[in-house]
C-alpha cells in the first residue's frame, strides 16, 4: 500500500514497550505505522492475547476508531522502535462527513466485524504467525505487557 497524505503530517515516535494506546480508553486517532513494529492485544479472562502485529505502513486503531463502540477494543504497544503517523477521530470523521453517507455504514460495518472477530481470537486464544509477522508470543512477553497495561 502506498500511502499518500494531502497535508504535511507529523511524525510520532514511539520506543520499544511504549503503549500507543489501552483496550477501553476512549479511541480519539488511529496510527499509520512508518517504521518498526506495533502489536495488538486483547484482555480475556486475565490473559492477554497478541490480535496482530502491524508492520510498515499498517494501520492500528481505525477499526476502534469507525466502529459504533466508543472504546479501543484492543491494546498498542510498539515492540521496537518505531515511527507512526497520528490521524485524529475528528480529522477522520471531518472527511468522511464530506463524502456520502453509506461509506460511513461500511467502515463501521467492518469495524464491528473486525471488534468481533477480535474477540473470537482472545476467547480462544487463536495464535496465528501470519497475524503476527511471523513472530512469537511467548508467556514473558505477556507478563511484560500486562504490566504495561
């Protein structure tokens, strides 16, 4: 994906173990990441579970962003270095507000099914490598990052 913006952007940093933001917080921007790695995870029954990890130019948080829940449903945390573009909920919804209606409907449609989908793999503790860049979750990163969060 090639990402183009129409506005000079900032550029946030983010150092290994920073949260970008916590499962149930208030989703006020979602984030392009520009460099490193960002991982997704999500509470159930005291256990977290890695959702997926975004690599360059992937995008974390719209789902919680477009969808009708007005929480993060999952957790960010960089797991290196990393470079990220912050767009604003009030940016996002600024544009969609000038563009028709149903394309609002289809963004909060597939939220609500990407919301849902998210907890299926926290329930059953789904571990895919393909979700994860091919990473591993391993139990001492989850005591780490269940202290962070």
């Amino acid at each position: 994906m090639n990402i183009s913006l129409n506005e000079n952007v900032n550029i946030e940093k983010f150092q290994k173990d920073d949260v970008l933001f916590k499962e149930g917080d208030l989703p006020d921007s979602f984030f392009i990441v520009m460099s490193g790695k960002v991982i997704t995870l999500k509470w159930f029954d005291g256990r977290l579970t890695p959702i997926y990890t975004a690599i360059q130019e992937d995008i974390v948080g719209e789902d919680c962003v477009f969808s009708d829940n007005d929480q993060y449903f999952y957790s960010a945390i960089a797991i290196e270095d990393c470079e990220v573009i912050r767009i604003q909920k009030a940016d996002a919804f600024k544009y969609l507000n000038s563009q028709s209606e149903w394309i609002k409907k289809i963004l909060q449609n597939i939220s609500d099914k990407i919301e849902h989908t998210s907890e299926v793999i926290a329930e059953h503790r789904i571990l895919d490598s393909k979700l994860l860049s091919n990473s591993e979750f391993t139990d001492e990163q989850e005591a780490s990052y269940k202290f962070k969060l």
